[in-house]
C-alpha cells in the first residue's frame, strides 16, 4: 500500500527582494548588535582618536621647523619632537585597529551563534517556505558584513568627525579665507556623493540575495548529488549556478562600481582644494597676508584631512553595505519559531503559539531533554481539520480515532490520505486548523514542546542519516545513553552484523546524508536512534520500506517487543507489518473510514480489501526484490 501523504506546496523561496529596512530599524538592529561590544568599542576608539591627535600636532612641528631654519636655529630637537610624534601615533593607532579588529570578530562571532540558534529553532512551515542555501548564506556570508558597519564604521565616523573638526579649528586659526575655499571646494564634491550611497545599499542587497541563490542551487544539487551525475546533468546544474554567480558578480561589480565612486573623491575634492589653496595662498603670501611657513602648515593640514574625510565617507559607504546585510539578517529573525518552554491554550488561532519576536536571541532549544516518565502514551484526535497553508486544500477533514497506550496501531490508505500528518500533528510540527490533537488526554498546544518531543521517538519516511560517525547518529536523540543500551539496540535493529564489518566499528564515518550507507542499513539506523530514546510513543513512517525479508522479519520482531512496552504508530507498507498491529485505521481523501482489526477490516471495509488484496501480490514480489545493498 502506498503511503505517502499530502505534503506542503513547493518551496516559495527566502524573502528575496524585500524592500530594504527604514533607517530607524536599521540603525536598531545594527545597535543590538554593537551594544555588547560597545565598551570594546570605545577602548578601540580612543587609541584610534590619541593616534589622530597625535597626527594633528605634526603640521604645527612642521611650521616650527621651518621657522627655526629661517632663523638659523637648532633643528634637532624638533626633528626628534616630529619622529616622536610619528612613532607614537603609529604604535598607538595600530594597537586600537587591532582592539576594532577583534572586536569585529566577536560581533560575528555573537551575530552567527545567535542567528544560527534562531534557524534550528525554525516552525517547520517556515522552513518550508525558505530555501536552505538562502538561509546558510545569512549565516555565513551576511553576517561576515556586520564586521566594518558595527565597529569600524561607527569608531571610523566618530573619530574621523572629531578629527575633521580639530583640523578645520586648527586651519581656521590660521586662515580663514582659504578655510572657506577648502571646505567650499569640500561641501561641492560631498553633496553630489550623497546621491551615490543609496545605489551602495541597493546594489549589495542584491549581490547578498544572488549569493544566497548559488548557495541554494548548490544545496540542491549536493542533496541529489547521485541522481545529478545519473541523469547526466553535470553540465545543466554547472550552469545554473553560473548564472547566479554571474548576477552576483553583476551587482557585486555594480557595488565596487559606486564604493570607487565615493572612494575617489575624497581625492578629487582634496586635490581640487590644494590648488585653490595654492592659488590664492600664493597670492596672500605676495601681498603679505600671511607667512610662508603658515602657508606649508596650512597645505600640511590640507593634505591631513585626507585621512579623516576618507573615513567619514567609509564609514558612509560601510552604513549602506552594513545596512543591506542587517535587512536579510532581520528578515530571518523575523520567521517564527518554536520555543521548547512555551505552553499554548487550545484556543490558540492557526499558525501561532510557540512563536517569540523577531528580536530575541537562541535560547536553550538544542538542550537534551530527558524521556519523560511513565508508561505507554496515548493518542487522540477529536475533529482534526487540518491544511498547510490557507492557499491549499485542507489535508485532514475531521479526523476522529483513539489509540490507547500500548500496542501498534497501523495506518493504511492510498497515497495523499493524511497519514503522514498524523505524524506531523502529533509531534507539533504544525498547528491545527481545527479541532484537537490528544496525548494522554493533553491537548498538544498545552505541552511544553521540549517535553512533548522528548516522550517520542520519531523514525521518518526517508530516514535521515546526518554526517558524521555511526556512534554520533546512534544517540543522536539520547546523548546520555550507556554502552550497554547502545550494544542492545544494535542486536535489535540487526545492526551488530554491519558494526563487526565497518573498518572503524561505531566510530567510521557514515558520509553526507549517509551516502555510504544502503537504504536498508539507514533505515535500520533510524529505528535504532528511536529505540535508544526509550520513548513513550513510537512513530514509524514506512520504517521497514527499504529492507529485505530477513531484515524485515527481524525488526518486526523488535518493533513487536516495543509495542508491550510502548505505543507503536505506523504508516505500513507491508501487509507483513499490518497484520501485526492491534487496531488498523483506514484512512482515505483525509478522513478517517474504519478502524478495526486485520480480519475485521477484509470483509468489513472494500478499501481495506482492495488494499489488502494488491499488497498480497506486491508483497510476495517485493520480499524478493527489495532490500538491504
């Protein structure tokens, strides 16, 4: 019998090009992420400030030597004051760029393990309606941009605002006419860059969003790596992801494009003041309005503010980098999630509960969970309407059945009935649409998540094996679990055989998703990680579908020995399996049309017999077939 149930619509996709964030937002978020760090900031900050101060007093150096040689003074000691003033704001400037630097890190540092807490806690609806790929690159890639906009940036515009304001005194002190032409020649050049900075943002949000697309296009190809290479489909993947690298690169060039804009003219605009400056000082100097030497110091400061105008703009064009990368970042933040602590009332609407803000950061969700106390679970659903999203069919039209604690229920019905949401519902993957999901006569919505899932062992339909040795995927669910109990549930899920054989025992290495694994041995795997977990309620998604007679019986046997200790819910695939069960629920269009025993159900439901009577031909012919690798 087939078994596979209505499922969510196709991925819709990340949020991509979703219009950027007001500054206000911006500038909240961007806080959020600095406030941790600011006094690391500030230490930063201040080095960098002495440095730049440090800076300012060599033009005045400057100007006294010049008129020490004018009057045939001793020069030496200025000479060492000027060496001195050099070296120090060096060593210091150095030092506070190392403090920012680090600093930097620990903001991507917090940003990732914050970010990456809130993923894994991800409802699983929003998952589903997310790429992967996207999701890793605002882990990896955007948070990468915090580093300048969070630190250098903010230190960069602080300390390049106080420098400039130092230097335009300093050179108003000693004329304030050319001070006029400079900082004319300055406001002309920096108000037509204003218009530059906007397209900075837009064009590195776009760039971010073609990254997070090659990184879902490579997700998906590695995920399906073998039926990539056996339709022969190297070359047609290559290539969409070239193309997505091509428009990364497009915007990412049309970025580095408008930075080079701003960048160059901070230059243009001090090179264009030197001549104004030189001009008219030259006439000043000829008409006896000022000193030569005052002229050198003047053209000194000209050129010192080169350094701080070129960080106020960095720090501008870091703000529009920094801003694009913050507004996917939110954008993530902003998908619900689940709270393994949170209770919700039964009279919770659809989609809610067990959802936090889009400002709050990882909590103890991966924290293992003990198996809750107690003997077999049971289950209800009283009038279960159920649909994935408001856009679809509803999947479950008032499921009504009840499984007492202990024993194995089986689900039966053609594919598309809803068996495997039962699962789903169950484990409050998603919400009801309607009526109420019962364990132990609890509704779901009023158990802590984190107690809920701890009383189940879950063993789906593709039994996922994660990367890593056979050992970390064995007590995956249980950490805690003693050797003894990992020995034993080897001997029942017949998996003894296959550790003798491997070359490092528990500890060899398994490969991406299992690769090195068969079918069967995966889905023995899987059976395996739920049995260790001792839990109170067993769900098994077509957990034998995969493995030959032999095997089959073996785990059959096991999963028998589980059902007098626990209750046993499975989606069967084999007449084997369902015959075996106390009660079998037929379920068909996601409704609920019979409930009843093997023998109850042949002659007493036509569906039940018309499945019976095609499984009785496909089993005798599968048992041969099927199996293990």
């Amino acid at each position: 019998m087939t078994t596979t149930s209505a499922g969510p619509a196709e991925q819709t996709g990340a949020p991509a090009g979703a219009p950027a964030l007001p500054a206000r937002e911006t500038w909240r978020a961007l806080y959020r992420h600095f406030r941790p760090h600011r006094w690391a900031v500030g230490l930063g900050a201040l080095l960098t400030l002495v440095g730049s101060v440090t800076g300012l007093a060599q033009p005045l150096a400057a100007k006294a030597l010049v008129e020490r040689l004018g009057q045939d003074e001793s020069i030496a000691g200025t000479l060492l004051l000027l060496t001195a003033l050099v070296v120090l704001g060096t060593v210091v400037a150095s030092f506070g760029s190392y403090v920012l630097e680090r600093t930097a890190e620990s903001v991507v540092l917090v940003a990732r393990r914050d970010l990456i807490g809130r993923l894994l806690r991800l409802r699983v609806p929003a998952v589903e309606r997310t790429q992967p790929g996207d999701l890793m690159s605002r882990v990896t890639s955007d948070t990468t941009l915090l580093r300048s906009v969070t630190t250098t940036s903010i230190v960069s515009a602080a300390t390049g605002g106080l420098t400039f304001l130092a230097t335009v005194a300093l050179m108003g002190f000693m004329d304030p006419v050319l001070l006029a032409v400079t900082l004319g020649v300055i406001v002309l050049i920096g108000g037509s860059v204003g218009f530059v900075m906007p397209k900075i943002a837009q064009a590195t949000k776009q760039s971010q969003e073609a990254v997070g697309a090659i990184s879902t296009v490579l997700e998906r190809a590695f995920g399906a790596f073998r039926t990539v290479k056996a339709s022969g489909a190297e070359a047609r993947e290559a290539a969409v992801v070239e193309a997505a690298a091509q428009e990364a690169w497009r915007h990412g060039v049309r970025s580095a494009k408008w930075q080079a804009v701003a960048g160059s003219s901070v230059g243009l605009a001090v090179q264009v003041s030197f001549l104004a400056v030189l001009g008219i000082g030259g006439a000043r100097v000829a008409s006896g309005a000022m000193s030569v030497a005052a002229l050198i110091a003047f053209l000194l400061y000209l050129f010192y503010l080169i350094d701080p105008v070129s960080q106020l703009v960095n720090a501008v064009v870091q703000y529009q980098v920094g801003s694009a990368a913050v507004a996917r970042i939110v954008e993530a933040e902003q998908l619900e999630v689940e709270d393994p602590g949170t209770v919700e009332g039964p009279g919770a609407v659809e989609g809610s509960g067990a959802v936090e803000g889009p400002g709050a950061v990882a909590g103890p969700g991966s924290v293992p969970v003990p198996p809750v106390a107690g003997g077999p679970a049971r289950v209800a659903f009283e009038g279960v309407a159920f649909r994935y999203r408001d856009d679809l069919p509803y999947v479950h039209h008032g499921v009504d059945f009840e499984v007492p604690g202990g024993g194995m229920t089986a689900f039966v019905g053609p594919s598309g009935a809803g068996k495997t949401t039962v699962f789903a519902l169950v484990e409050r993957f998603y919400e009801v649409t309607g009526g109420r999901v019962l364990v132990d006569g609890r509704d779901v919505r009023d158990w802590p998540l984190a107690e809920l899932r701890a009383a189940i062992g879950y063993v789906e339909q593709d039994a996922p094996v994660l990367a890593g040795t056979l050992r970390e995927n064995l007590v995956f669910a249980a950490p805690d679990a003693s050797a003894d109990a990992i020995r034993e549930v080897l001997v029942k899920a017949r998996l003894d055989g296959l550790v003798e054989r491997l070359p490092d025992g528990l500890d060899t290495v398994v490969g991406h998703r299992g690769s090195k694994l068969s079918g069967g041995e995966r889905q023995r795997v899987a059976i395996a990680r739920a049995l260790l977990r001792r839990p109170r309620l067993l769900l098994l998604d077509e957990a034998t579908s995969q493995l030959d007679a032999v095997n089959e019986l073996a785990l059959r046997d096991a999963v028998a020995q589980a059902a007098r200790e626990t209750t046993v819910l499975v989606v069967a695939h084999r007449l084997s399996t369902v015959t075996l069960a106390d009660r079998i629920v037929v379920m068909d269009a996601g409704k609920v049309r019979a409930v009843g025993t093997h023998a109850q159900l042949v002659s007493g439901d036509a569906l039940y017999g018309e499945l019976a009577a095609t499984q009785f031909l496909t089993a005798s012919a599968g048992a041969a077939g099927a199996g293990d690798r």
